[in-house]
C-alpha cells in the first residue's frame, strides 16, 4: 500500500552502517542497455550494520535524466512512498517507455523506525519495442556467385569440414561531415553468430553472438553504445559473419545443419545517431553493403576454425580502405518479426588459464596442459614462423599414454588450423568456435613453444557469481571447484549437456536436477528464464514437453523427468528469484504437460507416452523401475502445478491439480509400496526408488521411518557407496540428513573409491563427469559412444554443501528467501564449513568451526529476512553468543529445544553463536 510517509531529503546519505540498498537491477540485469519489456521490474538488496534492520517502505522515481531524478517537476514515474519490507521484481507501471531511450531511476528506503535511510541510482535503456522499428533487412554473401571468385583452400579439409562456408566480411562506410551526435547505438543480430566493429575497434565484448535461441519464434538482437569510436569524417562498420548454431554442425546429426534452419548465415545492423537538435539519422543494413570473405576459411562450433593469414584484410573496416574489388551484398529476408531483445548476460570472455607445461612427444608435436578442463579456446602467439606455415591445435579433456584422448568427441573434429603471414610475431585467436579441453596438442608450431605463449580464453554465460562454498576436506572443496568450473562451461547460451562433443544440447533433465545448484553459485535468473521461453515454444500440440530446447536433433515427447524440467524449472526460479511473471508465462504450458499425462494414464501409473524412457540414467549396478520413477515425476508435477496455481490466484486449478497430486500419490503406493506389517519397501530396491518416494513425500507417515532403512541398508551393504544416476543423485544428502542419518550423508560426500564423487576429484578431475565410470583404475576409458567428462549432472549434489553441510535454505512457503532456515550440519569428516549466498533480499552467511569441546557459529542474516537457526549441540543450555547468554541479546528469540539442536529465530543482523557440540 502506498501512505503519507515523509520522503527523505533528496541530497542525504545515510550515516556508515545504516540501511543501504545496493545491487540494482532492471529485469535481472544490471543497467541493461537495450530492453525490449515494456514493464520492466526493478529490483535492489538492502545491507546494515544494524541488528534488526529492515525495510519498512520504499519509494522509486524514474527521469530521463539523472539531474531530472531531484526534481518533482521532471520525473515521469514517482511511486511515493510504498509500504514493503522487500525490493523484488517491482514492475514499472508508469507511462509507456519510448523506444532508444535511457531512463535513470532511483530508490529511496525507510529503515526498522520508519526512518528515511539510504538511496541508491541506476539506470536502464529501451532498444526497438516494436517489430515495425526495424527497418534493416538480413543481409549476407550471395554463396552460389562467390563461390567462383573464392580460392581454394590451400589444404585440404576433412569430410566434415569440406563443404563449410568462408566466413563473410561485410562493409558500410559512411560519413559524418564533421556532425558529431550527442548519442550512438548500433542494434544487430545474425542468423548464425557475428562480431562487429567500428572503424578498425571491436564493437562491445559480447562472444557468438546473438546466442542460440528457437530461431523460428525468436532471434535475440543486441545493443551497444558506439559514441567514442566514431569519428568526424568518414566511418566504417564492418561485420564477419560466421555459420554458428544456424547453419553450422550442432548435435549429434550427421548431417549439415542446413536442414534445421538455414543454409547460410545473415545479419541485420541497425545504427541509430542523435543530434544535439533532436534530428536523428539512420543507418542500416541493405543493398549498400558490400562483402567478400577472408583469412578465415571456415568456423564451426564443434569442427573448429580455420585461419589463413596471408589472406588477412588489414585494414577492412577502418576509414581509407580501398573496397573497389568487394560486391556488393545480397538482401535474404526483410522480416523483423522473430527480432526479440537479449534478456540475459551474453556469452563473454571471462577468465584466462595460462598453460601449465608443453612437452614435446616423440612424433614432434606438442601437448599443452591448461591444468584446468576449461571450455572457450586459445590464443597463441607464434614467433618466427615462415610464410605458409600451417599450426594446428587439436583439443581434448583427457590424455590416453600422453597422447590425446579424443575418442569421446564422436564426430566433434575441434581443430583450430593457423597458417601464418611470415610476420616475426603472430598471434592466433579463432573468434567463432569454442572446445572443451583441458589438453591441446600443437603440430607445425616453429622452433620452442613457450609455456606463456598459449593461453585458454574461458567462455560461457557471463552469470555473475553469486555463492561461495569452503570446508575442511580438500576433495570436498574440489568437488565444489569442479561442479563451478561444470557450470561455467555448461552454461553457453543456453544450459547444455556438455562442451566438447557432438551434441551439446539443451537437455530438460540436466538442467532440472542442477538448477539449484547452478542458484547458489550464480545469478541464473534472467539466463534460464529466457531458457524457458525456449522450452515453452517447443512444447508440442498435445502438451508434451520435450527432451531438448531448442528442440532438435531429438524431435519426440519429453521422458519422465525430462520432459518434467518443464514444470520444476519454472517454480524453483520463482521461489529463489521471486519471478513471478516468469511463472505466469510458463503456467499455460505446465498445465498443459500435467494434462498430457493424465490423459494418456488414466490410472495415474505412468507408463504410456513416456517417450524414450531413459530412467534413472547412468545408474551404477542398479535398475530402478521405470514406471515408478514417471509416476513420482507426474506426482511430483502435479503438486507443483497446484502450487503454482495458488501462487497466481487460480485457485480452481489449485483444487483440482491438488486433488490428483493425492490421487497420484495414491495410485504410486498401491503400484509400487508394500504396505503390509509396515514394511515400506518400494519396488526395485534401489537407492532412486526410496529416493524419490521419500523425497516427493508419497509415502504414507507410518511407512517412512522403514524406507529410510531399507535406503540406508542398501548403502550400507554396499560398502557406503552410491548407486544412483541423474536422477536420485540430487536426493541422495539431503534425504538422509533430512531422516537423522547425516552420517551416511556425510559417508557418501567422502567417499574416494569407485562409483563416488571424491573416486574422479582423486584422479585428478577438474570438472565433474557425465558418468561414475568415465575412467577407472581397472578398466581404463569407458565406451567413446558417451563419455563426457564436463558434464554437471552429477554435480548437483552441491545445493546439499550449501543447503545441509554449511546450512542455507529458506522454509517451505518462502520466496527470495525472505524466511530464512539455517540448518548446518556438523559431521563427516569435516572441521569447519562455511557458506555465503548472494539473495534476492541481500547476503546470507552460515558457517560453523570444531575448536576445541566448542563448535562455533557465523550468522549474517540481511535486512527484510528473518531465520530460523538451528544451533548444532547436545547440550541447548551451553548455547552463548558473542559469549553471552541467549535471553541477554536483541534480535534472538529461543523457539524450540530438539535433539542435537537448540532453535531459535533472528532478526536480520550478524551473530556469532558457541556451544558444546553435537555427539557425532
């Protein structure tokens, strides 16, 4: 509600420690430039110093200009002041924005007293909102007539490579006439992947762009600011064009990727110049671009890129350039319909691993370790090599006898082929093809190959980093370690299944059992929401999801937890991000998913339309009943979709998907559960099946208590090792910490022999591996048909480091973790454990240290947010903080007294809780 509090002075800062807010966002991104959402929601994270501390009432103000934010006269929105204790996704409901436009905007807090505390400013720019803004058409290289005047290659290409394209220069050169504009964008997109400059100077930082989308519904286009590389005279811009996801190799099809969506890359640029008097110029794509191809013979996403640099045009797109030999471009399409603006982070450079060593083998070739299985490519610099010289870069995760191992890429050639100018130093970077590797081996390099002379450039979505997990146990850290590196390299675009062979796609199950890991190691907010639009526009006319989005390669209906992603993925972005409007767009499709099945198992057991059943998959010596693990599934979407029907207010959805949540839950116990003499077995006896019964609470309460031995039984008579695939592997820690056996939890997490996590970090294991398997001691490589080894599925144990070891989570009904439950568990092997989280409110902390006959708490709770703390300890009264006893601090309430904890509630603020320690 809005009231008649008193705004704050507008040129006040807070006093140091008082309620700040910080990290602004406009629709998930910070000062997003270009937005084409014509209500776009502001967000901010509020910190203090001081214990208790809240939010009471904001006010926001948006201006076209910054100065215009302290004037009442000038500001186009002015909300008032609000009463609300959170600044989460607020939607702008002012006027309608305008196209190209920046808007500066400012919040203002009140604080626990209702006292004005502090502001903080930021900003956010429209792009084109309409399609009718656009009036650039697709351009590209007439192929069929170039095709005459291009040279041959000098070497010959492989099968694969053969009939790929010559990436396309292309060249607009216009003139200013000394009339500088006070304001410079540049709108472009490709149908296959682009880089663009501005008289000779790369244009933005954004890699293979404009990304992968389901280019029949939408093409992303971005925006950058040009002002500073123009120049008074003459300009030039200048765009390579290569195939990228659009008409190069993608997935495991043999065949070209033509046949998916087009059989030659486009792009589409549209300049737009302000004048000091309000006058506005336009430059666009069209007949009047000229084009030719260059060094680069071809660049494919999994072949690689090929670079002849004695065909360089130096000088291309930079003023002055002699042009008279170019033709001229061809227009392709005129439709600007499918043009959408990016809503996510791009795809950046973002880190760079010098090499460790290069070692020289036997046949003369090099092999060069980055030390870090990494996804991206490398820059190497070539001294002293005569004109002509063909380098080649081969790239591989593993080595097999020192050599290679490249087996497992299938089809994927990852080759970067350089051949050189003759100049006394070269460096060599491809621009459009990423791998995944660890090793590359170097052929043809002249003389001694530097160790400082290759570097691997790391690529991925640049999803900033929100979460930080530490223990004790180094192999546990280096889990932690692989499964972000897993992430990072995983995450290109669109949340793939892995980086270095022929296939990386948008699997649903992949990405549904690691979302909450991928939560708290980053901001996957506006990156996975964008995702779902992509899921969503797959779905087909009967309501099955599929397995991949974009849908291709696999074109049949969603397998159980598969085609499941669907429904979780957009209900946990809403609980973590408070995403609510993401929930409504998906919400039509959820249902619809939920219906398909019902329709097709009208005795709610799931076995029909199940497409290619794929279980729990890469299990380890064991087989867990398909049927049992669908019917969880549709049992456990449909209680989701009742929960999301509630969350939008469709409350006779809510009724009615509850109800079959339950009828669901029934028909899984009379399919699948023993329920005589209170048995509580579950058909198949395998970890998944108690996994998921316990974990999607189908049981009934009397039989619980025996699933859980029965699970623990089978761990135990395995010698405390796993057994689980995709599927249970997420379940697993938290299950058991969840039903008082953290022991067998913990047991698991430090497990170093075969099948376990700690078995691959022991062998050296720098990611996490697509299977148990992958490489054993007694047999070596498992089969090359499917053997990844960055591949973050089995990674997702790492939501339990930070949810059950250090102890962040939030209790069932909350959202943006507004109620906080900080539940650490002391055990394992472990001394200390620590946690910090970036929310959607602020940050979170939760860590805890053995010293002695003490354990030792660390609590940050952020403004707005209150917790629950479970203090870990046998003895509730030995609980002091900051050495004194409970009833004498502020912002502690004593709730409860358990078994091995003492409860308590806190108010936002920092606590350092001491107590005896747990029996372990």
């Amino acid at each position: 509600m809005t009231t008649d509090l008193p705004n704050p002075p507008l040129n006040t800062r807070p006093d140091d420690g008082a309620l700040q807010p910080y990290g602004l966002t406009c629709e998930m991104l910070e000062t997003p430039l270009g937005l084409d959402e014509p209500s776009p929601r502001l967000s901010w994270k509020l910190r203090s110093t001081r214990r208790g501390d809240a939010q009471t009432s904001y006010r926001l103000t948006v201006a076209l200009a910054r100065e215009d934010l302290d004037v009442a006269g000038r500001r186009i929105w002015d909300t008032g002041c609000r009463e609300s204790a959170v600044g989460v996704l607020v939607p702008f409901d002012g006027p309608p924005l305008q196209s190209c436009t920046r808007y500066h905007w400012r919040v203002e807090v009140w604080d626990a007293d209702g006292s004005p505390a502090g502001r903080a400013d930021s900003w956010f720019e429209t792009g084109l909102m309409h399609a009718d803004e656009w009036r650039a058409v697709w351009i590209g290289r007439d192929f069929a007539a170039a095709a005459v005047m291009d040279p041959p290659d000098r070497e010959d290409r492989t099968d694969r490579t053969r009939h790929l394209l010559p990436c396309a220069h292309l060249r607009r050169s216009f003139d200013l006439g000394g009339r500088r504009p006070v304001r410079a964008r540049v709108y472009a997109s490709a149908r296959g992947v682009y880089q663009l400059s501005l008289n000779g100077r790369r244009v933005g930082d954004v890699e293979l762009g404009p990304g992968w989308t389901e280019y029949h519904r939408r093409v992303l286009y971005q925006t950058y600011d040009v002002g500073e590389l123009l120049e008074d005279g003459e300009n030039v811009l200048g765009v390579v064009l290569a195939d990228g996801w659009w008409s190069g190799f993608v997935g495991f099809d043999s065949r070209h990727q033509a046949l998916h969506y087009g059989d030659a890359p486009q792009v589409i640029v549209q300049v737009l110049l302000d004048f000091a008097d309000g006058s506005r110029r336009w430059i666009r794509t069209d007949e009047g671009w000229l084009e030719r191809s260059g060094a680069t013979r071809y660049a494919d996403l999994l072949m690689g890129e090929y670079v002849d640099a004695r065909d360089d045009l130096s000088g291309w797109d930079a003023p002055g350039y002699d042009d008279a030999g170019w033709t001229s471009a061809v227009v392709l399409d005129r439709s600007t319909e499918v043009l959408q603006a990016g809503s996510d982070r791009p795809v950046r450079v973002t880190e760079e691993l010098p090499a460790r060593s290069v070692v020289r083998r036997p046949g003369g070739h090099l092999i060069v370790d980055l030390g870090q299985n990494m996804v991206g490519r490398v820059r190497l610099t070539v001294r002293g090599a005569e004109r002509g010289r063909r380098i080649r870069l081969r790239h591989a995760e593993m080595l097999d006898d020192g050599e290679l191992y490249v087996d497992n890429l299938r089809t994927a050639e990852a080759i970067d082929v350089y051949v050189a100018a003759g100049d006394a130093v070269e460096v060599f970077e491809p621009q459009f093809t990423f791998h995944g590797f660890r090793y590359v081996e170097v052929t043809g390099y002249p003389g001694d190959l530097r160790a400082e002379d290759v570097v691997g450039r790391v690529l991925h979505s640049d999803t900033p980093w929100t979460g930080e997990f530490a223990c004790s146990d180094q192999i546990v850290t280096r889990l932690q370690s692989n499964i972000r590196w897993g992430q990072r390299g995983n995450f290109v675009s669109i949340p793939t299944d892995c980086p270095q062979r022929d296939e990386r796609l948008g699997w649903l199950a992949d990405a549904q059992v690691f979302l909450p890991t991928a939560c708290r190691n980053a901001d996957v907010g506006a990156f996975f929401a964008r995702w779902m639009r992509d899921v969503v526009d797959a779905q087909d006319a009967d309501g099955a999801f599929p397995d991949v989005a974009p849908r291709l390669c696999v074109d049949r209906e969603g397998a159980p937890a598969w085609g499941d992603g669907g429904v979780i993925i957009p209900w946990h972005l809403y609980r973590v991000y408070g995403d609510r409007r993401m929930l409504e767009r998906s919400y039509a499709a959820m249902t619809a998913w939920v219906d398909h099945i019902h329709r097709h198992n009208s005795d709610l057991v799931w076995r029909h339309r199940v497409g290619n059943h794929y279980g729990d998959w890469l299990q380890v010596d064991a087989e867990t009943p398909r049927d049992l693990l669908a019917t969880a599934y549709f049992a456990r979407s449909a209680q989701i979709v009742a929960q999301a029907a509630d969350v939008l207010g469709e409350h006779a959805d809510a009724k009615r998907y509850g109800a079959l949540h339950l009828a669901i839950r029934d028909a899984f116990v009379d399919a699948f559960v023993d329920t005589s003499a209170h048995e509580g077995k579950v058909a198949g006896g395998t970890q998944t099946g108690y996994l998921l019964a316990l974990a999607f609470d189908l049981l009934p309460e009397r039989l619980v208590s025996a699933a859980v031995r029965h699970l623990a039984a089978d761990i135990e008579a395995r010698d405390r090792h796993l057994t689980t695939g995709f599927v249970g592997v997420a379940l697993l820690c938290p299950v058991l910490a969840e039903h008082g056996r953290a022991d067998l939890a913990y047991a698991l997490l430090h497990q170093d022999t075969y099948p376990s996590w700690g078995y691959s970090v022991r062998h050296g294991a720098t990611t996490i591996w697509e299977r148990w398997d992958g490489w054993t001691e007694e047999h070596g490589f498992q089969s090359p048909a499917m053997n990844s080894f960055n591949h973050y599925s089995l990674g997702s144990v790492g939501e339990w480091l930070y949810g059950g070891v250090a102890g962040i989570d939030q209790r069932p009904g909350s959202v943006a973790y507004r109620d906080l439950l900080l539940r650490p568990t002391v055990g394992g092997r472990l001394t200390w454990a620590r946690a910090r989280q970036e929310t959607p409110l602020g940050a979170v902390a939760c860590g805890w240290r053995l010293h002695e006959d003490e354990v030792h708490l660390e609590v940050t709770v952020p403004p707005s947010a209150r917790a629950t703390l479970h203090v870990p300890t046998g003895d509730p009264g030995s609980v002091r903080e900051d050495g004194e006893e409970l009833a004498d601090r502020t912002g502690i309430e004593i709730v409860d007294s358990l078994p091995g904890a003492l409860v308590v509630d806190l108010a936002s603020g920092h606590y350092s809780f001491s107590a005896t320690p747990p029996l372990r």
